[in-house]
C-alpha cells in the first residue's frame, strides 16, 4: 500500500539532478574509470531504495547497472558519507521534501 503513491526512480533521478545541478544523463550514464565518483548517482540510489523501497535490481536495471550488488555498495558508501559529512542528509532531505506529494 506505502508504494502506490511513490515517485518513479525517473521522477527521483530528474530531482536529484535537480538538487546536484548535474544533468539526468551524468546519472543514468556515468563516467566510468578510477577517481570517478558521482554522488548524485548514488544519493539516487539511496533515496530509491531507502526512503521508497524499491529494490536493488529495480534500481540496477533503471540504472544499467549490471548486478544489483552494485547499488547496495553505493547505497553503503552514502551511508558512511553521511557519518563524515552530515551536510549531505540537507540535500537528501530537500530532494525528498521535493518528491513527497
């Protein structure tokens, strides 16, 4: 019942690129190779699975994300980056102020 009125992951990647001010595509088709983070990819993730349930292969698969075990590792680091550096939880919450109807 709590799932019928989430927001699509599309509708949570087009706010987190929003709230980062990167563009929807740097989420959906990161950079790839040693050095490269993308945080707003994975606060997209986290917030998909955290604050909306959606499963790690539903996140995997809207993602192109190989093997679900991918998001859980990104979901765990934006958890750690959270203890570091709790600033991060002011643009977690406004992205998901912005999502909640």
């Amino acid at each position: 019942d709590r799932f019928i009125s989430r927001p699509s992951i599309s509708s949570i990647i087009e706010t987190t690129s929003n709230e980062f001010g990167v563009s929807e595509d740097s989420i959906l088709y990161p950079k790839k190779g040693r050095g490269m983070t993308n945080t707003a990819r994975k606060v997209a993730m986290y917030i998909a699975h955290r604050k909306y349930g959606y499963l790690l292969s539903e996140i995997a698969l809207a993602l192109q994300i190989k093997h679900y075990g991918g998001v859980a590792s990104a979901i765990s680091l934006i958890n750690e980056k959270i203890e570091k550096m709790p600033e991060i939880l002011i643009q977690i919450n406004s992205i998901m102020k912005r999502l909640d109807p």
